[in-house]
C-alpha cells in the first residue's frame, strides 16, 4: 500500500540526516518540493538528490504566501488532493522539508489536508537551532532554565519581542529576519546585546556567526537565519569556537 512521508532533511549538511530518511529517499516514486515563490533553489532538493531514483517524478509545489487566509486554505486543500492523487496510484510519495517536519514546516499545511484514509508517515530531521547550538557549542538549556521557541512573522512587534525575552531563559528565535530591526531593538531594550549568536545559513558553505548584531546589515539577514538568546550569558561558552 503506498504512503505519504514527510522527511525532514536537517539544515544544509547530507551527512546530518537519519539513516531512516535515507533509506526512505531510495524508495520514493514521488518527491514533492515546496515552494513559496522566492528566489532561491530548494536546498531541501538538493541535500537529498543523490540518494533518489533516477525516473523519480519531481512535483514543483507552491505554497503562497497570499495575504487572504481563506485563498491560502483553498490552495492547501488543492496541494492535498495532488498527493492524494499518486497515492491513489500506489505510489510512495515524499515530501521534504528543511529542518523538522512538525517545525515551522509547510509540511504541516499538507497533513492537515491528507485524509485520514491514507498512511502517513513522519520522519523527524534535525532543527535549525538545534543544529545551531551543537556547531558552535553553546548549550540551549542548563539545569533547571526553561526554553521558549519562537517564530517571528510579518505582524509582530517589539513588545512581543521583549515579552519573550523576559519571561524566558533561553529564547530561540526563527526566521530572524522577518522582523530583524524589531528584534534587534528588544534585545538591547532588554540589555542582552552580550547573550545572543546568530547564525545566517547554518550548514552551508556561506554560513556566518554573529555576536555583535550591529556587524550585520539588517537589510540583507539571509532567510535561513537564527537567533539563539541565554540570559545566563555565552561568553564561556565561546572558548570552542574557532
């Protein structure tokens, strides 16, 4: 019977993937990437292409990022039914996504439209903040301290920003660059300009590092960007970071 699989694909390195989702990749007769109109190839693609078949079809799928909720709902619902429609077929479809599959993922947009007649099959990747922590070795939680993960977006303020720093001792924070300015604005609000690392393309051969947020041009943060706050401070931690 065929199954639909969300793979997550981790952030950049081949080598950071399961050897389930490998394994999956070799199997596939379908492998759909997501898209959201912008300007740059899928890495997803290609950090798993060399371990595809040949006469795998490839499905080019969008996901707008249209400002009307109830355009977007339509437009998920009809991705939904392409899937349904090769799984009808028999044949194993995949779906891979940067990251973690449950994590900020498009993916999700999918499983909520795929009916609950079709096998569906998770496979977790590893977490752009997660693989963050461990390249550069700062921990992401010590002891007793919490840990709050959050997604900037279009609408989000400051206020909201700072909220999340106070009430947390550790802060992830994704997609960066959304609202990078506002961001930026927080945390010195919050005088913890010392206690954050920024990462811009983690895993890829441009990435970058950043202590100091004033060495970036907010103008130009790259998508794949994120931010890691501990109020307990990163200067030890520095000591194995080349």
């Amino acid at each position: 019977m065929s199954k639909f699989y969300g793979i997550g694909v981790g952030v950049g390195d081949p080598e950071m993937m399961t050897i389930k989702a490998v394994n999956i990749l070799k199997e596939l007769d379908v492998l759909i990437l997501p898209n959201a109109g912008r300007e740059f190839s899928s890495t997803a693609y290609e950090i798993v292409k060399t371990y595809l078949k040949k006469d795998i079809e490839l499905i080019d799928m969008e996901f707008s990022m249209n400002p009307n909720v109830r355009q977007r709902e339509i437009e998920r619902f009809e991705n939904g039914k392409i899937v349904e429609k090769y799984l009808d077929k028999n044949l194993n479809v995949g779906f891979i996504t940067i990251g973690d599959p449950m994590t900020y993922s498009t993916y999700i947009y999918l499983l909520e439209n795929i009916d609950k007649k079709y096998q569906v099959e998770t496979v977790p990747g590893i977490s752009s903040f997660v693989d963050i922590a461990s390249r550069i070795n700062i921990p992401l939680v010590v002891g007793n301290e919490n840990l709050k993960v959050i997604g900037l977006y279009k609408k989000c303020d400051k206020d909201y920003i700072i909220k999340a720093i106070e009430e947390n001792d550790n802060l992830v924070v994704m997609k960066a660059s959304l609202k990078f300015k506002e961001l930026k604005e927080a945390i010195k609000h919050t005088n913890n300009e010392n206690n954050i690392a920024l990462v811009c393309e983690s895993g890829k051969k441009e990435q970058k590092v950043f202590f100091d947020l004033d060495e970036i041009d907010q103008d130009n943060v790259p998508y794949f960007s994120t931010l890691i706050l501990k109020k307990g401070g990163i200067e030890k931690w520095k000591k194995f970071i080349s």
